[in-house]
C-alpha cells in the first residue's frame, strides 16, 4: 500500500463497475463514478438515481475517503458541483425548524474558482 490514490478509466461503465467490485473484495475503497443522464428535451419523468450516485461518490473524494475511482472518460468531462459547494457545512432539516436561505453573494463566493 503506497498511500496514493488513482483514477482509473474505462471505456464504459460494465467494465469500470466490474473493476471496483473486484478492487472492493479485496478491501481496496474503491468508487465508481457513473457519467450524468443527458436529456435534450423536456422529461416529464426520470429516476434521480445516478446523480444522487455521483453526488455521494464526489463526497467520498471531497473526504479523501477512497483508494481508486474507475470511471468513464464520458463521466470525467462532465461539470461536477463546485467544491465548495460539495463541502459546505449541510443543515438537517426537521418539521418546524426555519432555516434561512443561502445568499446569492455567498453562493456565488463558494463557486468561484482561485485564479
């Protein structure tokens, strides 16, 4: 074990999730990131499944918890959530809690990138 983490890509995503499977047996943290649902056009029904996916998994490397992530080439040049956003403090929420809203000023601090 040398420490360093990897990004590894596949040509699509049956071979990328095969090789985490396999990774994971053998106690390696590996994630595997699906690329995001592209729509054209207007949906009026479709599954959240995979973007809640990769919400979790770019958490997971925001938190240096992993080994390796294989993915697709497709997934990597896909714009993802700002960092900062990502990593911002979360709020629970429960019935009758207020919770203000996020200012577009601080909004737009967390999205900006060092130049």
């Amino acid at each position: 074990d040398t420490g360093r983490k990897a990004v590894a890509i596949f040509p699509d995503e049956k071979d990328a999730t095969a090789v985490v499977s396999e990774l994971q047996s053998f106690g390696v943290r590996g994630l595997f990131l699906p690329p995001r649902d592209m729509f054209l056009g207007k949906v009026d029904a479709r599954g959240h499944e995979f973007d809640y996916l990769r919400l979790s998994v770019l958490s997971q490397v925001a938190g240096g918890d992993w080994d390796i992530v294989a993915t697709t080439a497709e997934a990597l040049c896909q714009t993802a959530i700002p960092h900062g956003i990502l990593t911002s403090p979360s709020v629970e929420l429960s019935p009758g809690k207020t919770v203000r809203p996020i200012s577009r000023a601080r909004c737009t601090s967390l999205t900006r990138r060092p130049r």
